[in-house]
C-alpha cells in the first residue's frame, strides 16, 4: 500500500510540473481596461489563507494591477471645493454617465463568513503629483473618505452585510497619466479576530495622452542552493507593481530559463558543475507599455568543487535597460532535474519541526486561563518554540531594496521573509488569540543583524523590531504579517515574552535557520498541543532522462495512508 501511495505521489508531482520554465517566457501582450461601467476596485471576499483582494468589473474578475482602469478626459473639472482645492481634477463620479467607470469597492461573503467590518487602508500612490482623492456626496459639499494629501484620511471601515457590500464614491485624481495606487484590507470577525491582506497595487490610467511606462531595475543574486550541485539565483525588480518574469541567463545568449516576478522578486535553482560563470537577469514585462524591461549587470559566480562554502559573487550597481518588453535572443538550454530525500521527523526531542512554507504565525493564546506563547503552522497545528525552527532558505537572499537602511546598504544581500507567502518560502506573522497582550523582543543571538519591518502609512517600512527592548502592543484578535530581514546567514534566536494586561506572561525563544547553515537540534520536542502532526517521508532516486533525476519532497499527515 505504502508504494502504491509512492506511485500515486510521484505521477502527481508530474503531473503539477516545474516551479521554472525553460527558455524565454511569454512575449508581453497589451493590458486590459476598464473604461466603463460599476467597477469595484477592490473586491474584497474570504478565502483559504485569510481574505482575497481583487478587482471586477461586470464581466471579468482580475488579480490587482491585472486590468488598468481608465479615467476619460471627460472626466475632467476646474470645480473647485475643501475636498478638491485649485487646479483641474479628473472625476470618476459615484454616479457616472456613459463612457466613464463608476468605482467602489465590495465585500460579497466576509458577512456570511463571520467578519463584521472592513478596514481599507490607503498605503501610497506612485503618480505625477501624488494627488488621489475619494470622497461621497459632490464636488461642492463632498466629505473625504480616502486621502492621500491627507494624512488624516489614510483609513475608511465600513461593514459587510449578509447580502455582500458595495461602496461606490467619487475618485479625483490631480493630473493625466498612470497612477499606481497601493491599499491594505483588514477585516474583523465578530469575534474581535482579524484578518489582514498583503498590500495590494492597482492602476489607474488618467486622460486620454498615453502614459509613459513605469521604469524599473534589476539586480542579479546568485548563492548555494537548497540542494547540493545546484544554485538559486534571485532577481529583484524595482519598479512599484511590476509584473512579469525574470529571465536567468549563461552568458549573453545562453537561456537557463525563468521565473514569475512575486512582489519583486522572482527566484529559482538551476544546476551547475564546478567552474565560473558569468551570469545576468532580464526583467520582462508582462504588459506592453506598462513597465519598462531591464536587465541586471553581469555577476562572476564560482561553483567549487565538493565546497560547502559559500562562493562569492561580484555586481556592478544596477544600471535600466529601457527597453519595453524586448527579448534577448535566446538559445534554450534545459537545466538538469535532481531529486533528493528529504529528512523523516522522528520521535527524537533533538529532532526540530521545520517551519518551511505557508502562512505560519508566532501567537499568543489562552490555555487554561493562562497566556501561552507558541507557533501555529499553515495547517492550524499548535508547537512549542523550543520544538521547532523557521527555515529562512537560500532563495529568500535578495539585494537590499533601497529605503531599508536600517538592514545596511542598499544593493547588499540581505535574507527576507517576505509578507505574504511564496511557493517554498513561509511568511512569519503574529497573531493574539482570545487576549491582548505586550510583545516584547528581550534578546537576540545570531550572526548578523535582524530587524521585522511592515510598510508603514507613508510607504515606507516601519520597523517592529529591531532590537532588544523594542515592544508591540496586540490587540485581542490582531493578525497580521511583515518582514524579517537577515544580514548574514547562520542561525539565530530570539527571545520574546507575551505579558497580558493582568501580569501574567509567557516566554519563547525563537530558532531561524538562514541560508546555507546547517539544521541545529531543538533544546526540547515538547508535545504538540494541536490536531496536526507533520511527518516528513522521503522518495528514492528515480531517472526521468539522461542527466536529469526529480526533486521529490514528500509532507504526508499521519493517517494518510
């Protein structure tokens, strides 16, 4: 029975194919528009991993930044109000004529799924002049809702009904052109738990002129992979909302093929033999003529042979390319597959639980009256600090995006856990279940420097913790998620302590491996106090084609089969 579930498991992961591509990717094709019409920009419903944020229009539903939505010159007023002072404003009315969208926002579901309210935080605006108001009533007597000139007005909640919940209001922007607008959901449940949504970025194309395309950087990383013979190379792009794909070069013309670009960054392995390498990464829009492509400088990579190490790679600041959607000339060569076992989890108290993937949070909870620190997995499953580690992986190295000073330079490799998870990646958040509590950072060991981090109302990143004695207060029911940024690989623990508002606490020490460090032993596998129990199986080599073998990890829960 064991090999039939083998079986069965090895032709799935056939079936589901390679996180990479090989050879060049898709050629860009022209973005979508919403010009016309009930638009809700953010259309906000439940979904598996917390809340699903997209924007719909009354015959499609798009990923955010997946569809421009279009403000006609028609739309322009030199009406002028507190609202919408001097100069001329293009006005999506709240009810609009023919020709020009009507937008709002919606929330179909969150009622039915037990939230009574949702927070829209208005995060920042990429423009000409930064100048984006909503507002309901008019233009002469209108009452702003969301502002970004105005500090005051950065958070609108309203509350969901049983029959979904539409909000339709006026959006003003201050000048033709594109506009890229950032915002973050929060919805509460009637049992005061919340639920927050990464940052979400959606454009608005403003006047008739074209718009120019929005420029962007990319920097190459290259270090050890997960697996040995193998090396992750990551490219960064700059460029607020950039999507497409990063394409992974061997030399000048030499494809090794490519990968998805997921909030910046796009990641993937790819084998080499011992020797040096002159690699480059191309970024390839997804839109034409909604960003720019860009190639990253040329980094000397060395693969030693049988070295653990790791090697050294070199780059020149990153320099734009310009060019809109352009391919470079390609001659595909397809990388080589490997598969390795992966460690079974054992009864052993030195044995550790990786947390490796999904949406895992550090929380604090009630457990007979008394506040208890601990993690729950992606699953639900409850674990003591001291029994298991946040694996930080070697595909999560990147170049320091500037704005982050506070990790060191911008350009240098840092290692994040990004906000919302990544295939293979976890993202670290925090969460208070049934109390509030005082969340307290009292110690820190490791190699390097670490520092948690959310973006704050200005855009810019607004650190958690960056040190020993910084505090976070939690609200009851508070969720949410951010950063954590690594400066050197190696394995570090933090010290944290939970204190409720009657004096009680709680302490946990915190374990992450980063990059290429070698798997520590935890102090004590204590028992895990939820329904899920991880059991890690692993498969034996098995040749696919000449050269090539299949990575297969096996996460099986007990009782499977």
């Amino acid at each position: 029975m064991l090999l039939a579930g083998c079986a069965a498991l090895v032709l799935a992961a056939l079936q589901l194919g390679l996180p990479a591509a090989a050879g060049p990717p898709p050629v860009a094709i022209a973005l979508p528009e919403a010009a016309d019409g009930q638009v809700d920009v953010l259309a906000v419903s439940p979904a598996a991993d917390g809340l699903a944020v997209n924007t719909r229009t009354a015959t499609a539903t798009y990923a955010p930044g997946d569809v421009a939505i279009r403000i006609p010159e028609t739309a322009a007023t030199d009406e002028k109000s507190d609202v919408l002072p001097d100069g001329t404003w293009y006005v999506a009315a709240a009810v609009g004529e023919t020709g020009a969208p009507r937008l709002g926002w919606s929330a179909d579901g969150l009622a039915a799924a037990g939230y009574r309210s949702v927070e829209i935080e208005f995060v920042g605006v990429d423009s000409g002049d930064g100048k984006l108001e909503v507002f309901s009533g008019t233009v002469a007597a209108g009452r702003r809702v969301l502002s970004w000139t105005d500090a005051t007005a950065r958070k609108h909640t309203y509350r969901p009904t049983e029959s979904g919940s539409r909000e339709v209001l006026n959006w003003a922007f201050g000048s033709p052109g594109r506009y890229r607008a950032t915002f973050r959901v929060t919805a509460t449940g009637t049992d005061g738990r919340k639920v927050q949504s990464p940052p979400s970025t959606f454009t608005f194309l403003v006047g008739t002129a074209a718009a120019a395309a929005t420029p962007t950087t990319t920097t190459l990383t290259a270090a050890p992979g997960s697996t040995a013979g193998r090396t992750r190379l990551t490219g960064a792009v700059t460029g607020t909302g950039a999507r497409g794909w990063v394409e992974f070069f061997d030399g000048n013309a030499t494809s090794l093929g490519y990968a998805e670009v997921v909030d910046g960054v796009a990641s993937e392995e790819f084998p080499f033999a011992a020797g040096t390498y002159t690699l480059k990464a191309a970024f390839r829009p997804k839109y034409l003529g909604d960003h720019l492509a860009s190639e990253s400088p040329a980094v000397s990579y060395t693969v030693n042979a049988g070295s653990t190490d790791v090697p050294t790679a070199s780059a020149s600041p990153t320099v734009p390319a310009g060019q809109d959607g352009t391919a470079v000339p390609t001659a595909t060569a397809s990388p080589t597959l490997e598969m390795t076992a992966l460690p079974v989890e054992g009864d052993s108290s030195s044995t550790c639980t990786v947390l490796g993937e999904g949406d895992v949070d550090y929380a604090v909870r009630l457990k007979d009256g008394k506040p208890q620190s601990a993690f729950r997995d992606a699953a639900g499953g409850w674990h003591e600090p001291s029994s298991a580690v946040v694996k930080v992986g070697a595909e999560t190295v990147l170049p320091l995006p500037a704005g982050q000073d506070f990790l060191g330079p911008a350009g240098t490799s840092v290692w994040q856990l990004p906000q919302t998870p990544r295939e293979g990646v976890p993202s670290l958040g925090w969460l208070a279940e049934g109390t509030a509590a005082t969340w307290t950072l009292d110690g820190v060991e490791g190699p390097g420097k670490v520092v948690l981090f959310e973006a704050g109302t200005e855009g810019a990143p607004s650190v958690v913790f960056g040190g020993a004695g910084m505090s976070r207060e939690l609200a009851s029911g508070v969720h949410a998620h951010g950063t954590w940024g690594f400066t050197e690989q190696g394995v570090y623990r933090l010290a944290f302590t939970h204190r409720t508002s009657s004096g009680e606490e709680d302490t946990g020490k915190l374990t992450f491996v980063v990059g290429a460090a070698a798997m520590p032993s935890c102090p004590g596998k204590l028992a895990n106090t939820g329904a899920h129990t991880l059991l890690y199986a692993s498969l034996g080599a098995m040749a696919v084609s000449a050269g090539a073998v299949l990575l297969i990890g096996v996460n099986r829960r007990l009782g499977l089969f």
